[in-house]
C-alpha cells in the first residue's frame, strides 16, 4: 500500500499553477488543472528540465528549457511518443494535497 505524504496545500497553487516539491529525496512537479491536482517527475526526459518551472495550458506542462510538453494526468508526452514521465496519485484532503509515494 502506498504512503501519502503532504506536499501543500490546496491555497499554494492555485488552478493553472505549477509548484515544484521534494519529497523523501525526489523532485516532484505539482500541478493543479481547473481545481485538480496531479503529480508527476520534475525532470523533463529532454534533458532533465523542471517540469514544476514550466507553463501550463489545461492539462499540458511545456517544459522552460526546450519546449517539451506532457500531459499532466497521464505522464505522455506530447513531443515525443515513445516518451512517458512517471505520474504519482494525488490526493486532496482537509484543502491538503497528498502525493502517494511508491
């Protein structure tokens, strides 16, 4: 069973904003799509860019560094097919956001 471990709060990023956490020693890109949070790896597969520093447009992160883009609830990335980022459960409770480690 997977551990839950609290990364902020739902008033810390607010819808279309993006935050970058770490958690037990991982960097973690926290997103929140229209009131909706997702996770995934900070580290863009280009060539390791902060995905939590990139821009979000509805459910696509385009990574700052070469323009990269994946899709937030599913790790795919847009540029590159073959390409998918690790994604970690979300949840939210009492306005906190909890990442589920593996």
């Amino acid at each position: 069973m997977s551990e839950f471990i609290k990364v902020a709060s739902t008033d810390e990023v607010g819808p279309g904003g993006c935050k970058t956490i770490e958690v037990s020693g991982s960097r973690i890109a926290l997103f929140n799509v229209a009131g909706k949070f997702f996770a995934m790896d900070d580290a863009c597969a280009h060539r390791g860019g902060p995905l939590g520093e990139g821009t979000l447009d509805g459910a696509i992160v385009t990574c700052p560094w070469h323009g990269w883009q994946y899709d937030v609830s599913s790790g795919a990335c847009q540029t590159n097919p073959h390409v998918q980022t690790v994604c970690y459960e979300v949840r939210v409770e009492d306005k906190l956001v909890k990442v589920a480690l593996k």
